[in-house]
C-alpha cells in the first residue's frame, strides 16, 4: 500500500482506483476489518472508526444497539480532515463501544490480525489497525481512552499515536470516558502518524476540553537528529514477556547508539494503574451510556409500558458494556462514592505528579505498550485477565500525555512486537522526533 504522504501526491481518479481496489482486497481478504464502504468523496481516503460521527453514515460504536442510528452531523476531526485534502473511506470495526483490548466484541464479529489470523488485532480500534497493516487502508483513525489505538497499532506492526489529552477535538466523538478520550492516527510509519496528527489537531468550541494552547504543526518540524533524554522505567518493564523484554534492551542500545541519553527511573504507584483506570472509566462510561435508552438513538425494543422499553432496549448491549455500566454505577453509588471514585481521583494525582516528576529530568519515556504480543482469537476467558493487559497504557491516559506505539521486533512465530515513547503533555514533537529517530535505526521489517 502507498504511505499517506505518496497519497497526497495523487491524482482524485488514481485515489478513486485506489478505493475500489481496498474495498476489493478488504472483501476477498477476510479481515473483517471494514464494517462498511462509504466515502465522503474527493480527497485522500482515511478509514475511520465506527465511534467517529460522518454526517449521513450509519455511527453504531460496533453495538446492537446503535442499529439503524445515522449521525446528524460530521465530527470536527472529519471537518479538519475534509479542509485539509483528506476524506472519509469506510467504517473500521471495533469492541464495543470502545470497551475491550481485543475487537472480540463487536456487533460485527471478530476481526482477525494480518500477522495470523488466528490472533486478535488488539483493540478496540482493532479494525483501523488491522486495515493499515493488512495493506487495505492508507491510514486510520481510532480513539484511545486507555490504549485503544496504541495497543492495536502494537499488535499488528504499525504506528499508533494517542496525542495531549485536549489537543484533538472529542465533539462527534461517541463517549466511552471523556476525560480519558482522544481520537488519533494509526499509520504505516511515523511520518505519516505526523501528517494526519497536523491534519486532526485543533482548537474547537464545540469541545470544552480541547485546549487553547499555541498550536504548532509537527510535520514541517519533524527532527530524527535531535538529541533526547529519554527514561527507562526498569521495574515496570520486568512484568512483560521475555520477548518484549528482549526487545526493550534491545531498542535502549539502539537509542544509545543513536546519540540519545538514557536515565533509569521507578515508579511506585504503578501497581494502581489497572484499579484506578477501571473505577474512572467505568464511572464516567456508566453515565455516558444512560443516554441509550432506546427514546434517543438507535434501536428501540418496545415494551408494555417505558420502563420495559427502557430494559428491553438496553439489554441490547453486550456482556462486556452491561459489566462496565455494573461495575461504574456501583463504584458511584451513595455508599461507595468516597472509598473508590473519589479515592481512584486521588490516585490519579498522583499517577500523573510521578510521570511530571520523570519529566523534570526526561524528554520522553519508553515502555512496553503490552505484556504480550497478539493473543490467540478465544484465549482470554477472564475479564480481568484482559483488564491487566492494559497495564502499559492506560496510565497514559490517567495522566492526559501523548504517546507513539511503533513496531521495533518480532517473536519467534513472527508476530510484531510495538514500544511506545511518551511525551510531556502538549509536546508532541518530542513524541515524533524521538519515534522517527527509533524507525530511522531500529531496522523492523514488515
Ligand atoms: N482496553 C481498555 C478498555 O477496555 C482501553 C479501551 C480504549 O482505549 N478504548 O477500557
């Protein structure tokens, strides 16, 4: 597949050509990773989630009950796209509303990782990721709210990038946890996860927690030579395979050899990430949710009187959302309040003071973006199994910074191994200069 920025160089007939060649390829390959084919029209096409508003398409964030819901207006990521030479292409698959690290519980069916397709793509923007690495999208768009985009962009071999938690505009996005919520790239390689970060970020009105801070575009800038500090994390990194271990030292020689400084740090509070994460973001999504009553959106399954239409509606969702809205109604009730939710806002504090702590001293962090690389379709049975495997990324969101997830090894069955590079909030260009640096040395072949 060409990269983003050969598209920019393209003619519209040989993007057209273009699109009805994926759509044939995604239909004959068997991903599952394109839930549907529309397109906004002229212009380099992006894929793009199916949480992420187009004005006129079906918008179901992969569940049931969204059936039959078509978005009244364009998300302002599609409205920057659109200004900027770029247009919507087909809908990605996804976990349910956004909830999963394994696109094993979309609506739609299990999407398959093109490194073997009897491993998951990650999630739960599985279907961008997949798409991307399977050779049928240029680039994608996916959301992260503890992982979603990095995670899968690690296991199928290509790039994810969650930027500041406010420098992309969540209006039209569907909320899962809109304190932790941020759409972004996923992409071939680092150059073009800049490209369509510039083409996303923005200032909006229509989004109070999008930032107001100078915005400065990143690809004109970008600086593989640039000379970073960069922090080692060594007691989190010794949780992870042997693998990933493996391909953690390896990648700090490679960053050594590349001119860059390495400090070695601790954190204490990690052993809180998982517990912290699941009480905001099931608190926040629990609220969010009550919105689906089958009155406003979607499917309605009627019942004798409101309150049944309202059960029966919402018996709809999943097994994994119904857990979630447990798990967060409980963690809000009159009762528990103060010993989980306002004590899990506490930790966040500190979870994010220990990441500005390191950044008194560092430019970025490497970390794993996951214990593991692609498990096999079926294999997680235990819900909370599957929480843990979110243990690299989800205090990234905690904390509100920009991380980049990009491939630098692979496993003995050949599946890919991804890193990240996290940055202090709002310096994204550390993110990209330093990631660029990495792919410019570290050799990975697809
Ligand atoms: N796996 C995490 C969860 O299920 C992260 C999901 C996401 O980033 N949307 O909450």
């Amino acid at each position: 597949m060409i990269t983003l920025k050969e598209a920019l160089t393209k003619s519209n007939e040989e993007l057209e050509s273009l699109k009805v060649e994926m759509e044939a390829k995604a239909k004959e390959g068997g991903l599952n990773a394109y839930i549907d084919f529309s397109s906004t029209g002229e212009g380099v096409p992006i894929l793009i989630k199916d949480n992420i508003q187009v004005k006129d398409w079906s918008v179901t964030s992969g569940s049931q009950i969204l059936q039959g819901y078509v978005a009244p207006y364009n998300a302002t990521v599609i409205e920057n796209l659109k200004a900027k030479g770029f247009s919507a292409f087909g809908r990605a698959n996804m976990d349910e509303f956004a909830m999963g690290s394994t696109t094993e519980s979309s609506f739609y069916g299990v999407t398959k990782n093109p490194y073997g397709d009897d491993r998951v793509p990650g999630g739960s923007s599985g279907g961008s990721a997949a798409a991307v690495a399977g050779g049928i999208a240029i680039a994608a768009l996916g959301s992260d709210t503890g992982g979603s985009i990095r995670q899968p962009a690690a296991y199928c071999g290509c790039v994810g990038m969650k930027p500041t938690y406010g420098r992309v505009s969540r209006f039209g996005l569907a909320s899962y946890a809109s304190s932790l919520d941020q759409i972004g790239p996923i992409t071939q390689n680092v150059e073009d996860a800049a490209i369509l970060y510039d083409a996303i970020a923005s200032h909006d009105e229509k989004d109070s927690t999008c930032s107001t801070l100078e915005l400065t575009p990143v690809t004109e800038n970008l600086n593989p030579d640039r000379k970073l500090t960069i922090a080692v994390i060594d007691n989190y990194v010794s949780e992870a395979s042997q693998d990933i271990q493996d391909a953690y030292a390896k990648t700090v020689e490679v960053l050594k050899e590349a001119g860059h400084t390495i400090v070695h740090k601790n954190m204490a509070n990690t052993k809180y990430d998982i517990a912290t994460y699941y009480i905001v973001a099931t608190a926040e999504a629990t609220t969010n949710l009550a919105r689906y009553d089958g009155i406003r959106y979607g499917k309605r399954v009627e019942g004798g009187n409101l309150e049944e239409t309202f059960r029966n509606t919402r018996a709809q969702f999943g097994d994994e959302v119904k857990r979630r809205i447990m798990l967060g109604n409980f963690v809000l009730s009159a009762g528990y309040y103060d010993a989980y939710y306002v004590k899990a806002q506490k930790v966040r504090h500190l979870i994010r003071d220990e990441f500005n702590a390191i950044f008194e001293e560092a430019d970025l962090i490497l970390s794993p973006v996951a214990p593991t690389v692609a498990p096999k379709i079926g294999s997680i049975h235990d819900p909370l199994e599957m929480y843990k495997s979110d243990m690299y990324t989800i205090a990234i969101n905690l904390a509100g910074l920009p991380a980049l997830s990009l491939p630098v090894a692979k496993d003995a069955q050949g599946m890919p191994i991804g890193l990240q590079l996290i940055g202090k909030a709002f310096n994204e260009q550390a993110v990209f200069d330093g990631a660029l640096s990495l792919e410019n040395t570290i050799n990975y072949t697809k």
